[in-house]
C-alpha cells in the first residue's frame, strides 16, 4: 500500500494553475485534487484532462499511472514499476534510460480512449 500524505500547497498550487490555464475555474473544480495523496514524486494534465502520476514504490521503482478527469484510477504502465527514471511534463511522459556509451529517451504515448 502506498503511504497518504498531505499535499504540500507549492503542489496543489501548480496543479490548479495547470488546470485553470486548460479549462477555467470551473474545469479546475472539476478535478480538485483531495487533500491527501499518496506520496507523489511528479505528476502533469494531458489535454484530456488525465493525470499522469508517478508515484514511488520503496527505494528504487515508481510507477506511472494515469487517474482520469476525477481522479479515478485508469490505467498503471507497468505493474512492476520503473528502475529508470520518469519524467513529466507538459502533458507528457519520459522514461530516461542511462547506459555507459548513451542516453535513451522513451515517451509513453497515451490515448484515453
């Protein structure tokens, strides 16, 4: 299970200028965030609305999930969780792979249909 926190309020006040600039006030009620989470290391709104969240599990891994326009949960990427760093931002998903020789960037592509 993963532990609730208190949302800091530099992050519930990120979160509502995001989705204000989208949608307008009564978008950014719409998808309030509630006053406790769990423990969230990113997260960014797709055009759609959606969440995207990576969220740590233990030590090394996060997952990626996506909750839809009220929170809901809607789809989790990978069971297991990632090794490698996720990064969000601007709607979107990157998964960052280091080698020794190379750097290597996937996007997630997410349709919420």
């Amino acid at each position: 299970t993963v532990p609730l926190w208190s949302i800091p309020t530099p992050v519930r006040d990120r979160y509502n200028a995001l989705v204000t600039g989208r949608g307008g006030e009564a978008y950014r009620r719409i998808l309030e965030l509630p006053p406790y989470w769990p423990s969230v290391r990113d997260f960014t709104v797709t055009r759609q609305g959606f969440l995207l969240v990576a969220t740590p599990v233990g030590e090394e891994r996060q997952h990626l999930e996506a909750l839809d326009p009220e929170g809901r949960p809607h789809l989790r990427f990978s069971p297991e969780g990632y090794l490698d760093p996720v990064f969000l931002d601007g709607g979107r998903a990157f998964l960052v792979k280091e080698d020794i020789n190379q750097t290597v960037i996937h996007e997630f592509l997410f349709d919420p249909s």
